[in-house]
C-alpha cells in the first residue's frame, strides 16, 4: 500500500535544523524562481528578444490586468508583491507534478529504524509552506492598510467605541483577520495535499497512463489556486486601503 503522511519527511539536518523534503524541493522552486527573473530582466535589455521574453510578458501583462481591476491605478505599487505570490505558488504546484516527486526514496534513520521516504515532496502540501505565505499576506494587509490610511484611522476599523454596535463589528474584523490565516492557508494545502493523495491511489490501482487525466486536471487546479491565492490577496489589500465609513 501507498504511504501518504500529511507532515513532511525529515531528510537530513544541518547542525540542528532539520531539511524536510518539501524544503528541499521549495529551495529548488525559490532558485528556479531567480533564474527566471534573470532570464527575463536581460533580455529586457537586448534589441533581439527571445520567445520566452514575449511569453513572459504576455503572462505578466494577462496578470497584470486582472489586479488592475481590483486595485485600478494603485495596482503598480503592489504588483511585486502579488506577481511573486502567483508565481511561487504555481511553479510550487507544478514542481510537485514532475516525474520523481514522491517516488525517488532515501533511507534514513527514525526512532532506531531504517525506513525509506520521499526525496522530495510538493512545497504546498505542506501546511508549513502554506501557512506562511497566509501569514505573509496578511500582515503585509495590515502594513498597506496602515501605511496608506495612518495608523490611527486604519485603527478605527477595528476599534470604535462610537456605539456598541460598531465597537461589535470592530471585534468581528479582527476576528476576520485573524480567520484569513486560517483561510488561506488551509485551502492551499488542502486542494493541493488532496490532488497529490489522488494521484498517488490512482497510481497504485493503475500503474500505466491512468494518472495522466488527473496530472492535466492538477496542472489546472494549480494554476488557479495561484490564481485564487494572489487576487484573494489583492481584494483584501483594495479592502485594507479604502477609507471607511
């Protein structure tokens, strides 16, 4: 039988740090990431551009448009943020997809016994990954939220003692800041942790070609939790710095 855990495998440590398998793979996504954005920056320099530059442009301004109509003329000032969001998140879906991911075992050692386990293991199926990128968002919501209405007035959103009923719908935001954690993180992990389980059942019941619908349907499914993730993102900052009422 298959063996799914949903914690991350530890593969070696590096003085007292543990390396799981899903952080070796996020460091290989992370460098994979800077290559990319090299590539792209010196081709924006040469007279004769390649290929990828104009696919990498046309990627950047169909991204760039759908922020723009949440964020309208602010969406310049975020775009870094939102861009890096969406393309880590996907290219952390995707690299989970490739052939070897789950199925290349090490030995190691655990409680006194020699077991084998995955080398690498998707980046988003893991809750620790998720969770701070949720965490990343959120405050960096707050930081926009304050850096364009004042501390004061981006208080007054969560605290108002005008009445009792706005000071009750200031208790609710905070409880909805703290639940968009909760939210982004959880539903990340859990699209992307469900599609790997998926894939490896169907892999086991049977073994030839039969998985490969459901890799189209993953490489799918990640593209738009990316996509979900980073707009969910610019909603909650255009939220963060309208002046409210």
């Amino acid at each position: 039988m298959p063996a799914i855990s949903i914690k991350p495998e530890i593969v070696f440590h590096i003085l007292d740090f543990p390396v799981t398998n899903s952080l070796l793979l996020s460091t290989i996504v992370v460098f994979v990431f800077f290559l990319i954005a090299l590539k792209y920056k010196r081709e924006s320099f040469n007279v004769r551009k390649s290929s990828f530059y104009y696919f990498f442009q046309f990627i950047l301004k169909s991204i760039y448009s759908l922020f723009e109509s949440v964020l309208g003329e602010k969406t310049k000032y975020f775009f870094p943020l939102l861009f890096s969001f969406f393309m880590f998140i996907i290219l952390q879906n995707w690299f989970g997809l490739l052939p070897g991911i789950g199925s290349i075992l090490v030995k190691v050692q655990e409680h006194g016994e020699e077991i084998f386990i995955p080398l690498f293991r998707g980046g988003n199926a893991d809750l620790n990954t998720t969770f701070v990128l949720a965490l990343t968002s959120v405050i960096m919501i707050q930081v926009f939220g304050i850096k364009f209405l004042g501390f004061k007035d981006y208080l007054k959103k969560f605290v108002n003692l005008t009445n009792p009923l706005n000071f009750f719908l200031g208790f609710l935001e905070i409880i909805s800041e703290f639940s968009k954690v909760l939210s982004f993180s959880f539903r990340l992990f859990g699209n992307i942790f469900a599609g790997e389980v998926l894939l490896t059942i169907v892999a086991f019941l049977v073994p030839i070609l039969a998985s490969f619908p459901f890799i189209i349907l993953e490489v799918f499914v990640g593209f738009i939790q990316a996509l979900v993730f980073s707009m969910l993102t610019a909603v909650f900052i255009s939220g963060a710095i309208a002046t409210h009422h």
